[in-house]
C-alpha cells in the first residue's frame, strides 16, 4: 500500500511538473507574440538566421537550403559551377516565381567574396536573399519588387579559399586569391612554403625578437603595440613578419602559399598580363570560378544591374578601372550617379567613387568586365568602414583603421577578444621569439554588433539600384479607321524606371539585340518609330515591317511607334526586350 501511494505522488508531482512546463511554454509563446517589432526586421521569420556571424561553406548551403524548402515558390537554389577544390559555387535565384518566368525578368546579380578574406560580402548577399522571402506578403514594397524582378545572388565565388581562410591559420590578409595551385616564388615547387600557425590558434600574428639593436620598440601607449624607434635611438626588437618558418630551406620564409593570383584582376575586359597587372594570372578566365559567373552572366541577358560586395574602406565604387577607357556616355554616367549619390544617402560616410580616378588603376576587374562587356550598371561596396571606429573628434584627421584606432577600438569595444598579446615561443630556426598581433578575425571583417547593420544599409542601396531596372509597361493602344479598308495602330511603350532597357555601351558595342515591339496576328503593311508626336514625324521600318526594331525605352521616358494594317482591325502587340521583359496586349 506504501508503494501504491508513493507512486501515486510521484505521478501526480510528474503531472503537475508537465503541467507548469506547459503553461511556461505558452506564457513564453505569448510573450514572444506579444513583443513589439522592430522595424526592418522580417515579421516571425520562417528560417531563423544569426546575422552576427561568418558562415563557411556547409554553413552557407544550410542557409541557402532552408530558405528554399521554407519558401519554395520564391527562391530555387542551383549552382553555377564547380570550383578548383570541386564545391559547388551556389545560386539563389530568387523571385515570385508563380508570376512571370525568372529569366525574363528584369534582373539584378549579386555576389561577394571574390577575395577569399574578404568574407562578409557573403553574408551580405544572403541576408539580401533572407530579407526579400522573409518579408514577401509583408512589406508591401518588397512584394512588388519580387513579383516583377528577379535577383541572381551567389554567395560565395570563392568557396574553397574561403574555408581555407576560416578553418586555417591565416592574417587578416591571407589568402586574398583562390586555391589554384601556383609557383609564386620561381622555384619549379607550388604552395610549398605557406604561412605556419606555430601555436595552433588559428591566427598567423607577427613575430618578433629581441635586438638591443633593433629599429621597433614597445609603444608607451600600449604594449601589445609596435612602434618604430626615433631616427636618434635605438630600439628592442627586430620585426620578422608574419607566421611562419623557412619550409623549403632556401633562406626565406612564407614565400609560397596558396594560390596569390588576384580573382579580381583576371576578367576578360581590358585584361594586362602580371608584369602590367600584379595578379592577373594566366589569361582572361584562366580560373575556373570566375569562368563560371561570366558563363552564367552571358546565358541571361536579363541581367540589367549587378553588385558585387568587397571588403573594405567605406566605397561605392564604378568604372572604368583605368584612364583609358573611355566607355562612358553621358547618359550612362547619369545613371550611376542617380544611384552613387543615392547610395552615399543610405550609407553613412560611404563615398561615391570613380575606381581609376578616386581610388587606383585596376585592369581586368569584374567590375569593369560587367559594364564593358555586357553593358550591366555595376557597382561594387567596401563594405567595413574606418567611419565605424569612432566619432572623429579631430576634423582635420586623415586615417584608415591607424594601428592606434584598432588597438583602442579593441580595448574599449572588444575588451581585448580582437588583438593576441605577445607571448614567448621556440621558433625552430630564429630560437625564442614572441609571437603577438592582430587575429584574423578583427579589421578586415566588421566585428559581429556591426555585422547586420552593414548588411542592412548595403541590401538596401542594391534594392533600391533593383528597383530602378526598366519597368515597363504598354501604356495606350489606339486603332484609327482611315477608309478603304486600312487602319492605323498607335502603340505608347512606358518605362517607369531611371535605368534604360539598354545601356548606351550596350547599344554602340551590339552586345545584344534590340527591343522588338511586333504586331502579331494582323496584315501589317507599313511600320513606323513616331520620332515626334506633336509634329507626327516618323521613321518608317521597311524590312519586317510588323517586327519595329528600337534601342531602348529610355529612362522615365516613352517609345511611339505606328502601324498601318488592312482587314479587320484586330492583333496581339508584344513587346520583347532581353533587359525589360516580354508584354502582350490583344486588341
């Protein structure tokens, strides 16, 4: 009987230990519905990402992955490749995909991380993606954009040398290329002498030894800091760089790692070989990642606007990359800076910048191979900024992340996590050394409080260049008896966007077709652009008179044109255009 009882209050203690658990679940579910949302923030999304954090490649096909089966008739993903290591370069192609064919949509392409340490334009550009599914049905605005554009985003071009950078000991510079084997140092060998990680950590710092006389000395300001010794005194220390160890015995240390080809100097426009170009490797297209997005580019003439997201310096960067080409119209001009100037509006401290001109000469960019060669408006964003160090106190200071700043900024905002004080270590070859310095992880990459700020203002500034490729719309059809049996069409072609359904390099250079505006379905005799309605001046067609051959529909601008037609006044118009999509209208 004892027993009996004693079961009896443990089951009953069971039950009313479910029983408040039950209840905590549904008052934290209450909460949480009844929390008050921020603005900008996706309502209740349904795949939950942290944004404070760098993802390597299993990480981004996760992401990637849940987006699609949480939001399949907005987002497919794909890949457009392999890379050197075999990992698949992916795709998010991402649109209302019950409305309209994606591939003949007006579209934007994204991608970052060219350079394998400049990590967070991945995260930017996935954020991009999470944000439009996430707020499709929700934020009025979004949902229209998705209905009538279509954006490209691929994460990553650069996936092996990414996770390389994240799973290896590297600096915050290494390795700026891809994984390509290559024999930097001339030696006949390849990547046989790479930066070595003598502690394990998963940081390549700098080394250091003592020298009463030496040229550096500890900075009074700040041990963990180097500074060089005055002109009239001796120093401490002799620096000798970053990492490493002398691997293949030929005096010298780090000189042959991974790769360092440069992936953004090897594009097929106005492309220099290495002694014009420092890092252009081969050929145009020589590595396979880069072949892959412009094979991609050129099967989907629909690609009107383009954004690639770099590392940093607080830019919003055009072509051309050099002084000599001269490629750009005035009208083209116009609409990057309507969309630079904008961008300097929606990112604080952000500069609008000519690359040649405002930053350095750069041949065979991807930038400049977009616009050059397809004649897509192109930009690309420095994403981390100095600006986000600290208010600047001096007005007259000129600096970029000094050595001061970053030690400061990681003692008061990063309580030390960011900068490895000096500590002693036995180096095979210089004996006892110190090895200390900035981890890889701190001023190339914006630490995580700064993360999803940068990717917000930057998501944005693309949207809004998204927003303004052509938007087009057939705007009036009229149909007028002139006798006999013969009537005249008059078709108004609209474009309610500031970026034209062909750029002017587009059109001068025939990279694509025109824009076809044909009447179907009729008995077409004559075909004609209406150059001025108001003086009824036109321009007649003669060879395929129902298929009228145009530029462009310009910017915030129109297109007349005219046909004269026998029998029964009656026909489908079409307008087909490779940037500004395909419309039908049957009168």
């Amino acid at each position: 009987m004892l027993n009996v009882i004693k079961e009896y209050v443990v089951l009953k203690f069971h039950l009313f230990a479910i029983l408040i658990l039950n209840i905590s679940m549904g008052m934290a579910a209450e909460l949480t519905k009844s929390a008050l949302k921020a603005m900008g923030a996706p309502n209740n999304p349904h795949v939950e990402v942290a944004w404070n954090r760098y993802y390597d490649h299993a990480g981004i096909r996760d992401i990637c992955e849940r987006l699609e089966k949480a939001h399949p008739d907005l987002i497919q993903l794909g890949s457009i490749g392999k890379s050197v290591q075999g990992l698949d370069i992916y795709i998010l192609t991402v649109t209302n995909l019950k409305k309209g064919t994606a591939d003949r949509k007006p579209a934007m392409y994204i991608d970052g991380n060219i350079h394998s340490n400049e990590i967070q334009g991945s995260e930017v550009a996935l954020y991009t993606a999470w944000y439009l599914v996430e707020n499709y049905g929700h934020v009025d605005w979004i949902t229209e954009l998705l209905d009538k554009k279509t954006f490209y985003v691929v994460p990553t071009i650069n996936p092996d040398a990414r996770d390389y950078y994240i799973h290896q000991g590297n600096t915050p510079h290494s390795p700026r290329s891809g994984l390509l084997p290559r024999d930097d140092d001339g030696d006949g060998l390849v990547d046989e002498d790479p930066m070595d990680d003598l502690d394990g950590d998963g940081h390549i710092v700098r080394m250091r030894r003592r020298n009463p006389n030496g040229r550096w000395k500890v900075d009074p300001d700040d041990p963990r800091m180097m500074i060089q010794a005055d002109p009239d005194e001796k120093g401490d220390y002799d620096y000798l760089g970053w990492e490493g160890i002398d691997n293949d015995d030929d005096g010298r240390v780090n000189e042959d790692g991974p790769g360092f080809y440069d992936p953004n100097r090897n594009w097929g426009w106005r492309w220099q070989p290495s002694y014009v170009q420092y890092g252009s490797d081969q050929y145009p297209f020589s590595i396979p990642e880069n072949r892959a997005v412009a094979d991609f580019v050129l099967a989907h003439p629909n690609i009107g606007g383009a954004q690639s997201y770099h590392n940093s310096g607080g830019m919003i960067l055009r072509g051309p990359g050099t002084e000599d080409d001269s490629s750009y119209s005035s009208n083209d001009q116009r609409v990057y800076e309507n969309i630079g100037k904008l961008g300097e509006q929606m990112l604080p401290e952000y500069k609008y910048m000519v690359l040649w001109k405002d930053l350095y000469s750069v041949y065979g960019g991807e930038l400049d191979w977009f616009y050059g060669a397809r004649g897509i408006y192109t930009f690309t964003n420095e994403l981390w900024t100095s600006f986000d160090y600290f208010r600047h106190v001096d007005d007259d200071a000129e600096w970029f992340g000094r050595q001061k700043e970053v030690y400061r900024f990681d003692e008061l905002l990063l309580f030390g996590e960011g900068i490895i004080s000096w500590k002693k270590i036995e180096h095979p070859q210089y004996g006892e050394i110190e090895i200390g310095g900035v981890k890889k992880s701190w001023t190339r990459t914006a630490p995580s409080f700064l993360l999803e700020d940068m990717c917000h203002r930057n998501m944005a500034f693309t949207l809004f260049h998204a927003y303004h490729l052509p938007l087009v719309s057939i705007d009036s059809v009229s149909v007028t008896s002139l006798g006999a049996g013969l009537s005249q069409v008059d078709v108004l072609i609209v474009n309610n966007r500031m970026i034209p359904t062909r750029s002017d390099h587009e059109i001068n250079n025939k990279f694509t077709r025109p824009d076809w505006i044909t009447l179907e379905d009729a008995n077409v005799v004559a075909g004609f652009v209406v150059t001025n309605p108001l003086l009824n001046l036109t321009v007649e067609q003669k060879y395929k008179p129902e298929r009228i051959n145009i530029n462009c529909v310009p910017p915030m601008a129109s297109v007349y044109v005219r046909w004269l037609i026998t029998g029964t006044p009656r026909g489908s118009i079409v307008y087909d255009s490779a940037k500004g999509g395909l419309l039908r209208y049957t009168f």
